[in-house]
C-alpha cells in the first residue's frame, strides 16, 4: 500500500507575537516544518501534501526546495476541515498519514509503529506526559475488571469534563488509516463543539461506530510530541532536540566537556576519540577526524576537519576543508573555499578566504590570505596581507614552496613569489619576486633633526 502524508501547517501562531508564520519558526537553523518534512521523507512516502494558511507565499517560498504539493486551506476551520482539503488528491488505495507542521521532533521508527497499526483500520499515537494541559485525552471502554480497554473516542481538552480532564493519556493528533476510510468519514464531521470547528478526532468514534478498529500506539518519549505555539515552547523543544544530539554524539564515541552545551544544527559525522569542548556549533554537514580536538565557542559549518587537528577557542570554520595534524586558532577564521594541507598552522587572529596552504604552512599571526595560492613549507609573518581587491575585480597572489613572507608585507595581486624566495620584513610587493632571492620594497629611513612632537594647547578660560 503506498503511502500519503498529509500536514497541518496552516496556523497563524498568535501566540508566537511575531510576523513570521509558525511553522517557519527556527528549530536547530531550519523551519520547525522542515524538520517533519525531512522525517516524512524517511517514510518514502508517494506524496507529501503540505497544507497551508497563514503567511502561505511565504511558507511556499522558505521550502521551495522541498518535494511536497501544497493545499491551500483558505478559512481555518478545524483540523478535520484542513485534511479535507487534501483528501481529493488522495487516491482511495493509499494509506494516510496524519502529521503536524509544528511537532517537529516526531521520530521515524515511531511513525512506521504508527502506520502498521493503522493498515486496516485508524491508529491513534498516543503519550502519557507529565502535563496533559490543552491534550485531548483517550477515551477508553471500560473492561469487566475495570481496567481500561479498547478506544472508544477522543474528546478535546475544551470540551472535556474535568473527570475526562483526570484521564493521562492523551491524543497527540498523529493519526494513520486507509484513505478509503478516511474520505467515509470526513463526510460525517460536524462543527458543533465550543469550537465551532470540524474535529479530526471525531473520526475516532465514527470508526467505532462503523465496527473499525480503533488502536492507540503509546509513545514513552515525551519529547517528540512536544508541540510549538508559542516562544517558551519554541525553547523548550529546542532544548529537547539539542540533548537528544548530544546523546548521539556520545554514543558514537565523543567526549563533550558539557553536552547541554553543545549545539548540533545539522549532521555530524565523527572519527574515534574527538573532544568537544563547551559553547561548540555545528552547522549543515560536518566531519571530525580521528582524534580531533575542537576548543571552546568554535562555529563550524559545512566543514571537514582532518585527524589530529586541533580547533583552538573562538575559530570560526565555515565551508572549509582542513587537513591532518593541523592546528588552527585561537581566534581564526577560515571562509569559504580554504584547503588547509596536512600540519598547517592558522593561528590567532588569521583571516583565510578561498585559498590553499601547502603542508606545513603557517601563518601564525594577524594576517588574512585571501584567494591565494600558498606552496607547501611557507612562512607567512605577522600582519600580512594579501592585497586581492582593486575596487572592482578579485586577484590571486601565488607563494611558492619554502618562501618566507617577513612581518607586514603586503602583497598586490595579481603577484607570484617565487620558490625559496624571502620577502623582508614591512615590504609592498606588487611585482613578482624571484625564487632563492631576498626582495625588499621599503622607503628610505629617515630621521628629521630639531622637530619636535606637537604639544596640546591649553584652553583660555
């Protein structure tokens, strides 16, 4: 039976107080409906129908990229009003699954229990949380010995009596049946509830009715049905999928200094004995070597970091490739397009951009190489710089195996220095300079007799 997921992403989220639709609010650096979109993927799902509301051009144009068809639910009108608008473009031999765009920490294995409970009939997932507030809650038949048995219906938290409100299992709105099934029996929802709104959970007792059976799949992870409506709840799941990260990092091996402070915004792929420090984020896809070891409040992003290197405190790595044995940091920068070869040095506040350094190269201090070639064995000192920018075009400067580049040189590309070559110290190089050869370029030094360092004026009163 192949399968089609249907999800409720048209709130308005008033209670988030802010102009960005709900399901476009930020979880991990990504949408929090992103994050369901990229679960029901998992599912190899036929379809997946998004269906929309508020902010809808907006919505539309931050998942553009996402493989879904989206349904427009123009008026909000109920849960049961929204799948109706996607249950035409269903066919009847499809199983549906029910998801919402803003419980964004559903888990895969927990939807496959979901759909083969719901193959011939409707499946409910249901969860036991320590507050059942705002919940719809299980109502079950009562057995011969007085425990609880098949479910019967559900009844909304508004709607529920306060000894239905005693009830601790609830409805987390994830449902699965037949499509078949499901178009029968939204042809049978009526609004009249406190809400005035047309309840999907009113299928359950037309199921019932119907003599289908109706099971409930009790999740005992309480985190992955936390729902977002506002910006407490926003913290809260965010703090829930940052702990569950962390776990997989250390099951995989790493050491985290403190894993409720580290954030994993992406994936990422680990070696054998890497160290993470405090105050580390890990953006898009990241890959640590064997034995990695990554300092305090480091960014890395779509970075790959050889074995043995080691990321010192305060370095930002940003879609850059990092060779073995490095050490880069403290205070560094590599930006887009850096190759670091094997036993490079970055050090402290050192800017790379689009560039590659040769193995053993090192540019140690307040220097920024930006589109340059580098050879292998090369000194870079102190406040260096190579000068790539003329206002309106981009230039690479080329530095040849062994050069040594002296503290504040300047290099104005286009510029290639030479193998061996040695640069003195304060020197602006704007053509290229011979291999095995010292090449100067500084001002005659002088030295002015009689003057006289300016004093301050005293002010008249």
């Amino acid at each position: 039976m192949q399968l089609s997921v249907v999800i409720l992403a048209a709130g308005q989220g008033k209670r988030m107080h802010s102009d960005l639709p709900k399901v476009l609010q930020p979880l991990a650096g990504k949408p929090l409906l992103a994050h369901v979109i990229e679960t029901a993927q998992a599912l190899n799902p036929a379809n997946i129908y998004v269906v929309y509301g508020h902010g809808g051009a907006e919505v539309q144009a931050a998942l553009e990229s996402e493989a879904v068809d989206w349904v427009l639910q123009a008026e909000q009108m109920g849960t049961g009003h929204a799948v109706m608008q996607a249950i035409p473009l269903i066919p009847d031999d499809h199983q549906v699954l029910i998801l919402y765009g803003d419980v964004p920490l559903i888990r895969a294995t927990t939807l496959h229990a979901l759909l083969a409970a719901g193959k011939d009939g409707l499946a409910v997932l249901s969860a036991k949380p320590a507050d059942s507030a705002g919940y719809g809650r299980i109502l079950r038949a009562v057995a011969a010995d007085g425990a609880a048995g098949a479910v019967i219906g559900i009844v909304e938290h508004k709607d529920a009596t306060p000894e239905q409100r005693r009830i601790p299992e609830i409805n987390t709105g994830l449902m699965a049946m037949p499509a078949h099934r499901l178009r029968h029996w939204l042809t049978g929802l009526r609004n009249d509830n406190a809400q005035q709104e047309y309840y999907l959970t009113d299928i359950v007792a037309a199921a019932v009715l119907g003599g289908v059976p109706v099971r409930a799949v009790l999740t005992d992870n309480e985190s992955e049905i936390q729902g977002v409506n506002d910006k407490l709840q926003l913290a809260q799941v965010e703090a829930s999928l940052r702990a569950l990260r962390a776990r997989e990092l250390l099951v995989a091996g790493a050491t985290l200094s403190d894993p409720a402070r580290v954030d994993v915004r992406g994936k990422v792929t680990l070696g054998r004995d890497v160290s993470i420090d405090i105050n580390v984020i890990f953006i898009g896809e990241i890959v640590l070597g064997a034995r990695v070891r990554i300092g305090p409040n480091c960014v890395l992003e779509n970075a790959s970091i050889g074995d043995d290197t080691v990321v010192h405190a305060n370095s930002v790595i940003d879609q850059a490739v990092v060779g073995q044995a490095c050490i880069v940091g403290p205070f560094a920068r590599l930006r887009p397009g850096t190759v670091l070869g094997s036993a490079a040095h970055i050090g402290n506040f050192v800017e790379v951009k689009n560039s590659n350094l040769g193995a053993g190269s090192k540019a140690n201090h307040l220097t920024y190489l930006g589109d340059a070639d580098v050879g292998a064995g090369v000194n870079v000192g102190a406040g260096s710089v190579t000068c790539n920018y003329d206002g309106a075009n981009k230039w690479r400067t080329t530095i040849e195996e062994g050069a040594f580049i002296g503290s504040g040189t300047m290099l104005v590309a286009p510029v290639v220095v030479g193998a061996n070559a040695t640069i003195g110290a304060g020197s602006t190089i704007a053509t290229d300079a011979p291999a095995d050869k010292l090449t100067l370029a500084r001002a005659k030094q002088t030295t002015v007799e009689g003057w006289q360092r300016p004093t301050k004026q005293k002010r008249k009163t």
